[in-house]
C-alpha cells in the first residue's frame, strides 16, 4: 500500500515558534502590553491573522483595519529578520534521520504548514529540494483545525488520506490531521496533544521499528 508522510513546519522540522514570540511581544510591547510564554503556547500552528486578533484580545485593543494590517506587516518583517539567520543547524533533532529514511526507502512526504513563509525557511536550512510537495499558508483558505492543508498535501503525494501520517505540534494539527481521517502523530507534550493517535516528545524518541510497522498497517 502506497503511505505517504506529511510534516509540519514550526515546532516539528524548526522551533521557529521563539522567533515568532520574538516578533509577536515587540508587536504587543510597542502597542503597550505584554504576553506571557504560556499564551504563546496558544499561538501554535495558529495563522498570522488569527495570530493578531489574539493578541489584540489579550491587550484589550482594537485596531483600524489599515492598522491591523500594517501591524502584521512590522511583525513579519521583524520575524523575517529572525528567519535570514537561520540554517541548517536549525533543524530539530532526529529530523534529518527521518528524511534521509524516507527518501532511501521512496517513501513520499510533504509539508503542511499554516506558514506564508514555509518556502523561505525551508530553503534557509537546505530542505527546500527534498519534500515532494509543499503545502503552506499560501495554498490554504481553511485554517488548521481545517483539515484542508493536509488533504492537499495528500493529494499532491498520490496517496489517500487514510494512508497519510502526519507530525504535528499544536492541537489544532492534530485536530486537522485527525478530521483528514489521517494517522496523527504528536510532537511534544502528551498532556496537551491528548488527542493524537500517538505522542512522542520528539523524533529522537521515534524508533526506526515503529515508522517500519506504521508504513506495513
Ligand atoms: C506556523 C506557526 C504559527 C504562525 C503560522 C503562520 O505554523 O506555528 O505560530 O502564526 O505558522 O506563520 P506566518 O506568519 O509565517 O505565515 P505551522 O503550521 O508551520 O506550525
Ligand atoms: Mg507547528
């Protein structure tokens, strides 16, 4: 049975999330409040508009839409500058071990990111060419919970949703993953990513026995 494999960006491939939050709290900062790393938690495979009206919540803020809209053009431009000094050392651990496995084994697999600027990063840390498809925040018109990132990146793979196995961080991915009807794999904290079919904190905990036996089912 043809499987394939779709990865998240933020928070499986790179912790782009401490840049975000970099980007994020200057924003909030020169407005005038603050926000704390836990509701930056929230924040997670959440999209860059979705993002702002959070953020705005927690302040107590109402911007003009104008505003709103030149406030997340300073807050890409400022994570942007995160992003330029990126490379491949980046890449989280046991990822590169995963990627090789798959491309020696023929084995396809995509990205599905909730990012605008998923081809900027990947092409920083030198994973641009690898992925057979990529499917990020510019492809998309659902956001995640929305399963709609993951089924076109299934579709671009050739393979069927139930035969996709995605990795993901945020509950929102998960949640997406699972309403594609895919195999839904956590990355991180089994108390929050209750709802994925399996949980591991990350990829160097995932055995090469256990890619090998979901790839059989
Ligand atoms: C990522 C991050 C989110 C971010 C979103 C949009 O998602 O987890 O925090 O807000 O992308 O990013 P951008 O502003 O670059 O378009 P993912 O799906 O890769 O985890
Ligand atoms: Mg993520």
């Amino acid at each position: 049975k043809r499987k394939g494999m779709i990865f998240d960006l933020d928070g499986v491939i790179v912790d782009t999330a401490k840049f975000h939050f970099l980007a994020w709290r200057k924003l909030a900062n020169d407005l005038g409040f603050d926000f704390t790393e836990d509701q930056n938690e929230q924040l997670k495979g959440v999209s860059r508009v979705h993002s702002l009206h959070k953020i705005l919540k927690w302040g107590g803020m109402e911007l003009s839409e104008e505003e709103f809209q030149r406030q997340m053009d300073l807050k890409n431009e400022n994570y942007l500058s995160y992003v330029n000094e990126m490379d491949a050392t980046e890449i989280l651990p046991g990822v590169t071990k995963i990627l090789d496995y798959l491309i020696g084994n023929d084995i396809p697999f995509a990205l599905g990111s909730a990012s605008k600027n998923a081809r900027t990063i990947l092409k920083k840390i030198d994973l641009l060419e690898k992925f057979d498809a990529i499917v990020d925040g510019t492809d998309v018109t659902k956001a995640k919970p929305d399963p709609e990132v993951f089924l076109i990146a299934a579709e671009k793979l050739g393979v069927k949703p139930e035969d996709s196995i995605v990795f993901e961080d945020a509950v929102a991915g998960v949640q997406a993953a699972n309403r594609a009807n895919m195999t839904s794999i956590g990355i991180g904290d089994k108390s929050n990513l209750g709802e994925a079919d399996y949980v591991f904190s990350d990829f160097t905990e995932i055995e090469r026995e256990f890619i090998e036996q979901l790839l059989r089912k």
